[in-house]
C-alpha cells in the first residue's frame, strides 16, 4: 500500500508566480460596447482598417452564443464585468530597456524572464507582454540583421500595417468562433513575427505574458508569417498572479507558413489555477491555429498545460499546401478542480498531407481531462496520413479522463490511424522503484516524466527541463 | 410527417395501452429528436422524415419472407403473428410472459430515458400495439437456436417489440433477423435482460430491399457474471441506424461485440454505442467495421462509461472502417469517459481502402482485381460474420454481401 500519509507530508509548493506587482496602471471603465472598442483603438492610434475589423468582429459575437459543448462546468462569465484595457503607465515611448519602469523589470526578473541586459546572454529573445500591453522586447537589432520582424502587434501595426492588413484574421476568422469574435474585437497586443524567405531565425523567440490585475482579461493576439524556406522556432509561457476571482484569457494565435516553411509553436502554460477548492484561476479560453498554405511547410505545435482553473484550446493545423505537414503533442495536467477540454484539428485539404498527433493527459485530484480532436481529410486529400496517440494517465478515483476523436475522412485514398489508452501508476512499479531505493515523490515524477517523454522530446532544451519541473511540482501530494 | 401530427394530437385514444400513453406523452413536447445534438447530427434529416412518411398499418399483410430451410432443431418465430409458444421440456423452458410482466419491465426501462438518446425506443414504443410485442422468458441449458423475424411491409410503417428475460444459469443461441421490403420503414425495439450467470450468442442481421428504411435500437441489462456476445450486420438499407445500450449493472460481467454495416449508393447506415459499467471487474471487446462505397455514408460512435465503482474495467473498442469510393463518406467516433482509476480501457480507430500489397501481390499470382478484391472484403467480412450465431451456413452472408449490388 502506497502510504497516505507520507504524500500529504511533503510539502505543498505553493504557486510561486502568484504574487501581484504593485504599479500605476491605465485601466478604461468595465464593460463591453462600440465605444469601448472605439477607445482602445483610439489608445492604440490604429487605422481606419483595423478599427473596422474590430467593429465587424463585436457586430457578431454579439449575435453568437457561448459554446456549451465541451465538458466543462464553470459559472457563467459576466462580460459586462472585466476590464478591456489595462496598461501599466510608462513614458510613451521607449528607446531602451533602461526607460522600462524597473517594477516591471523586477516583476519579469522574479519570474525568471531574462529581459536585462546582463540576462540576455541566453540566446532566446523574449517579447514581454504585462497585462494588456507589450512591455519590451530584446535583441530586436540582432534579428533586424537578418530581417526577421519581432516586435509587439500593436508597433507591427504601425510600423507594418500592410503586412497585418494582409494575414490578420486569414486564419482565424473574426466570427470563428464566440471567444476568437470576442478577442477579435477587443485584442489588446501580443506578438508579432516575420521571418523573410529564405530565412532561418538566428535564435529561438518568446513571448512571455503576465496578467498582472484581477478584473481586467487578457487578449493577446499572435501572428506568424513564415515566408518561402524560412523556420522559426517560438516558445510561449504564461503566469498570473492569485486571485479569488477568475480572469478570462481569450487569446489568438495564427500561423502562416508558406511553401518549404516551418514553423515550432512550444507553449508552457501555468496560469494561476485556483486554489484546491477551485476558488480563483484563470479561464483560459484560446484559438490557436495555423495554416500550411506552402508546398512541403510544415506547423508544429507542443504544450504543456498545468495552469489555468479551465482549458479550452485546440491548437490546429490547416494542411492546404501539398506534402505539407502538422504536428500536435501536449501534454495536459490537470489536478484538484481543474478542468481541460483539449486537443486539436488537423484538416487535410491539400494532397499528401501528413499529421501526427500525440497527446498526453494526467489527471488528479478531482479535476477532469478531456481530449477533443477531429482529424479530417477532405476529397482532394489523396495520400494524405494521420496517425494520432491519446493516452491517459488517472491518479486517484476521484478524477476523470475522457478522449473524444472525431474522425471522418472523404477521400478513400489516405489512411487514419487513431489509438487511445488509459492507464494508472501502478502500485507495483511504485514497488519497484522504491525497493531499488527511489523515493516515492522522485518515482512518481519519474514515471510522470516518462508517461510524457514524447512530447518533452517535441520540446526546446531550456522547455522541456522546466515542464518536467513543473509536472513534478504540480503533482506533489497528489498520489496517495 | 403525418405521424408526427398523429403523436402531437393523439393521447387520449382509448385503445391505446398505457406504455403508448406514457411514451406519446414523453414525445409530445418535441416529437422529433434535436438535430443539432451528438447523436442526430449526422443523421440524414431527409432520409428521417422519409422514415416517417410512411403510415402505420398495424395489421400484416401477407409477407413471404425469404427463410431459409427451417431445421427442424430450431425455434422460429415472428413478432407480430399470433404465435402463442409454451414449450416446457425437461432441460428449459420457453415461455411468453404476460402482459403485465412486458408492462412493467419495460416502465421501468421507460424512467431511464432521455429525449434524444431515446427517441428511438420512444417512437416504437408509442406506435407498437398489443400484437407487435412480443415477450419471452427462457430459462434452462441446451436449449435449441432460436431464430426471431421482424419485417416491415411494402408502404408501411411498422414497429415492434421484442423483451426478452433470460433466467440465472440460462445458456441460449439468438438469431434476430429484421427484414424491409421495398419502401417500407420498421422501426424494432428490443429489450433483453440477462439475469446471473447467463449467457447469450446474439445475433442481429438487419437487410432491406431498394429504399427501406430500419431503426433498430437495442437496450441489454447485463446482471453479475452474465456473458452478452453480440454479432450485428446491417446493409442494404435506404436509411438505418443500429443504436445499443449496455447496462453491466453489477460489474463483473463479460460483452463482447462484433458489428458491421455496408453502405452502398445514396445509404446511409450509423451505429450507436453506448457500454456503461456499473460494478466492478467487467469486461468489454468490441469491433466495429464500416465499409462505405458509391456515395454512401456510414457512421460510427461508441462510447464506452467508467465511473468509479467500476474499477478492474478491461475495455476495449476498435473502429476500422474501409472507403472504397471518392464520394463515400465514414465519420467515426469512438469515446472514453473515465473515472475509476485502475481500469485499462483502450480505444483505436483506423479508416482506409483495400491493402494495395496484398492486391498486388494476388495479381502477380495471376488472379484478377475484382477476385482479388472479393478475397481481401471476404476476409474482412469474414470475421464478424463468423461471430454471428446460426446464420452461418445456412444464410449464405457472406455470398449475399460479395454479390450484392
């Protein structure tokens, strides 16, 4: 018998990015009207276009219902009660990180995002996103050299509006769906990349986003363009601070890869997730998608979801190009009253095209872990592939795995493959492990780390270190 | 739709039995299933409301069935013909059970139901009368196969009811054939019971002719240490669906499911599964193929239960399905739900065409593409049909279904 107590006495670490940083904030009145788009574009100085497509956007989601499909349970969001706009106040404009408010600086130290000068030696270069707005980015002259674009969304607009008037919203439509209408309608900022052909991003880029205050949402909007032959590799990590409220995150994400390019998307994401009552945590309710409309491009997603009191994500893949490729691993993890409705869509249009999905979900506690994925090949799909792997791990009786494919293929000429298994820990390998003198915590986290190690092997070095971590620090007290 | 009229006006008819009552009354509010729900959304809406064109003639006309030779070891019967069977030997018993025995059980059944998980057994239920329902309590071993028609005539509606109890210990051979005639929709509800330590090889072949119409829904009771063995084909149908629902009420109880439909022209042919696990140690196989040519649809979904209390669950379900034409369609979806921790459930689904090697590989040994065609469907067909009870022989299947156009 494995022994009760000894779990509970290990200690609980607490969430460690839960504190609030105290700093004079720009926030607009609560509630959501034409005026309040008006206002945050008017904040932003957006043209005309954007604005229009803000408006276009509100216009539906106002005529569109919450989806109710996924099996999740939470208590019905007021939109009327968050905040759409919040800035931490700063000088207009800044010419170097030096001008950034320290506070904030200190806030992204404590999290360990290397934004000083002295820290940039890592060789990641990080948009840093608090609250609403984009605060910093490093190593932007380094990669002008090359010609990559990395900057914040709300500059791209400014400084490359033709290039967002081009792709914003070719992805993810603004009536896609009632969160992408919503963020659609009300983005704040978020990142922007552009890797020109033939271009091979000299080093990894990252986005960091901090929601830093308890009424306002976040809704950050990504973009991605990949041009002909190029690659990028984009790592995004997320914290909050805790709360007794729930936050609402509705964000976006598009990709677009173009013929021979491709694109890695690598999220860590540990949003505050309520405490073991469920009480606080964020509803993290994201649209990320990407397009391989090139020849041979190739869209990689990985995750590793731990934080967030609900997720409802399914990163996907458009797969037009021919030959073009779509990757989907995760991993999910869900403890005490978290709930995750996750997975993700490959749609195979284009001939030859290839998917491969494999997702990884632990359940604890009393939380629930679902997997929703459609894979679907379209007529013109011939000698397209997919194989996908969703295995479930349950800890303790008291939490639930579920797994919902949706497969349907119209084109007789390309092969589905679709397997799915649940499992446990196993007293006897705990047995094991612990008579070769492994401790129990440090065998739990080993066979939690193995269970997930075909995602971890998707991951970037500097991820997959700290989402074993992280998997192992969120699990602790909870097998018993 | 005139039954649709005829369920939201008519409740207070006297001949009606209670059962019709409750269940007119449960449809009334909203007499069609919700199109948008996880069940019906792939459902064919025309091909429903032409299920439902057709009027309910409660009386049979005379209608030759295709049987073949009747061995003199079997027990044949037909829903809907007067048949009063009472056959009490020295090793079983085979008896009809009373009306009120029928009324009861299927009541109880009745508290269960949800609109449009349902909406089949509600439909039968409320248009079966008296005569098209037909109860039967077998207890006892060595008992020999029992073969049960069910058929819709030509222009009609029809819908029957079968309940079937069987007793502890009790060990029986099943053959459940449904039959449509051309333009014809029959709608066959069955109900089956097995109570301790019984056993059953049940077998469902569902055939029409040119644009008939079936809803066959299944709902099975497992109690402790029963064993369900199930082998279903379905083909040749305008529109159908094959919905079961399986109860192991106690746990430790053995299902073991193989099921096939072959979808051909403008078809379309879905199957619904639902297994739930309420007790411990129970056990679940379950195959599902799907062969989907010509512009048909065929669709798939099983969703396998676990709660808690059903830990030491060893389930299992695999979906293959084969897509011989561009303008097929399969839409598979099979479900795990799960929350007893020590439990190894697994799923897996696959969707392809003919294996090209092995095509090849025939043809180098000098056999023709639609010969070596026929083997490699022979083969797939092979397994299920080899897993359904009785017909094998004498029901040519397998013939029937590589020579049917």
């Amino acid at each position: 018998m494995v022994n009760e107590n000894l779990v509970k006495d290990v200690v609980k670490e607490p969430y460690k990015y839960g504190f609030v940083t105290d700093i004079d904030t720009d926030k607009i009145e609560k509630g959501l009207n034409e005026d309040v788009i008006k206002l945050i574009s008017q904040k932003k100085e957006e043209p005309k276009f954007l604005l229009d497509f803000r408006l276009k956007a509100f216009k539906k989601w106002q005529k569109m219902k919450e989806p109710d499909w996924a099996a999740l349970g939470y208590k019905k969001i007021d939109y009327q009660d968050i905040i759409y706009y919040s800035a931490p106040k700063q000088k207009e404009k800044i010419s170097s990180l030096d001008e950034v408010d320290p506070k904030l600086l200190e806030t992204f130290d404590k999290l360990g995002i290397p934004l000083t000068e002295q820290k940039k030696l890592t060789n990641v270069a990080v948009d840093a996103v608090f609250d609403s707005v984009s605060i910093a980015t490093t190593f932007r002259e380094e990669l002008s050299k090359h010609g990559v674009i990395f900057c914040s969304i709300s500059e791209a607009v400014k400084n490359h509006a033709d290039l967002i008037e081009k792709y914003l919203g070719t992805v993810v439509p603004d009536s896609d769906n009632y969160f992408a209408a919503l963020n659609s309608a009300v983005f704040s900022d978020g990142s922007f990349v552009y890797i020109p052909k033939g271009v091979t991003c000299p080093m990894d880029l990252s986005s960091y986003f901090r929601i830093n205050s308890g009424d306002s949402g976040q809704f950050e909007r990504t973009l991605i363009i990949a041009e002909e032959s190029s690659s990028v590799s984009y790592l995004e990590g997320c914290t909050a601070p805790m709360f007794d409220t729930n936050t609402l995150h509705a964000a976006v994400v598009e990709l677009i890869a173009l013929d021979d390019a491709s694109i890695k998307y690598s999220t860590v994401q540990n949003w505050y997730a309520g405490d073991e009552e469920g009480i606080g945590g964020i509803f993290n309710f994201v649209t990320k998608r990407g397009k391989c409309l090139g020849k041979r491009s190739k869209i990689s997603w990985s995750q590793v979801e731990t934080g967030s009191a609900i997720t409802w994500k399914y990163p996907s893949c458009l797969l037009l190009g021919e030959e073009s490729v779509g990757e989907f691993y995760s991993v999910a993890l869900t403890n005490n009253l978290q709930q995750a409705d996750t997975g993700t869509k490959m749609i195979h249009i284009g001939p030859k095209t290839k998917s491969t999905i494999v997702s990884k979900g632990i359940s604890a506690g009393k939380s629930k872990n679902s997997y929703r994925g459609l894979v679907k090949m379209g007529t013109k799909a011939t000698g397209s592939r997919n194989y996908s792997q969703c295995d479930s791990m349950l800890i303790g009786d008291q939490a639930s795995a579920n797994t919902f494919p949706y497969i349907k293929s119209q084109q007789p000429n390309s092969e589905i493959e679709h397997e799915a298994s649940t499992c446990r820990i196993s007293e006897d390998q705990l047995f094991y492990l612990q008579s070769r003198g492994i401790e129990f915590e440090e065998a739990v986290s080993m066979m939690v780390s193995g269970f997930c190690r075909d995602v971890f092997n998707q991951l970037p070095m500097e991820f997959a270190a700290e989402a074993d971590k992280l998997l192992a620090l969120k699990l602790e007290g909870s097998v018993g | 739709m005139e039954i649709i009229e005829k369920i939201k006006t008519n409740t207070s008819d006297d001949n009606l039995t209670e059962i019709q009552k409750i269940c007119l009354n449960k449809l009334q509010s909203s007499p069609l299933p919700n199109p948008k729900s996880e069940l019906w959304r792939l459902s064919n809406k025309s091909k429903l409301s032409n299920f439902l064109d057709y009027t309910v003639n409660e009386k049979d006309s005379k209608f030759d069935i295709p049987y073949p030779k009747n061995s003199q070891s079997t027990i044949r019967l037909i829903i809907g013909e007067n048949c009063q069977i009472k056959l009490i030997k020295k090793n079983y018993s085979i008896q009809q059970l009373s009306q009120d025995e029928i009324q009861k059980y299927i009541k109880e059944q009745i508290s269960f139901f949800k609109q449009n998980e349902n909406w089949s057994d509600l439909l039968n239920l409320s248009l079966s009368c008296k005569n098209n329902i037909l109860g039967l309590k077998i207890n006892g071993s060595k008992i020999p196969p029992i073969e049960i028609f069910s058929h819709a005539s030509s222009n009609s509606l029809k819908a029957k009811t079968l309940v079937i109890f069987l007793e502890k210990n009790c060990d029986v051979e099943l053959l459940q054939v449904n039959l449509g005639k051309e333009n014809s929709s029959l709608s066959q509800s069955t109900f089956f019971c097995l109570k301790e330590n019984s056993s059953v090889n049940h077998g469902v072949v569902s055939y029409g002719e040119k644009r008939s119409n079936l809803l066959n829904s299944l709902n099975v009771i497992q109690q402790k240490n029963s064993s369900y063995n199930l082998g279903s084909l379905h083909f040749r149908f305008n529109y159908a669906r094959f919905e079961i629902s399986i109860k192991q009420t106690a746990g430790n109880a053995k299902t073991n499911i193989k099921g096939m439909q072959i979808t051909k022209k403008d078809e379309q042919i879905s199957t619904y599964t639902k297994i739930e696990f309420n007790g411990p140690n129970g056990f679940l196989d379950q195959i599902n193929k799907s062969l989907a040519d010509d512009k048909s649809h065929a669709v798939f979904e099983g969703s396998i239960i676990v709660p808690k209390i059903a830990q030491k669950t060893d389930a299992s379900q695999l979906s293959r399905n084969l897509l011989l034409s561009n303008f097929a369609q399969i839409d598979t979806k099979p479900q795990l739900e799960i929350i007893a921790d020590d439990v190894k459930c697994k799923h897996g689904a696959t969707i392809s065409q003919l294996n090209e090697e092995e095509l090849f590989y025939m043809r180098t040994r000098g056999i023709t593409l639609t010969e070596a065609s026929k083997l490699q469907l022979s083969s797939y067909f092979q397994e299920i049909i080899s897993f359904i009870p009785i017909s094998k022989d004498k029901w040519d299947l397998l013939d029937k279904l590589l020579h049917d156009d």
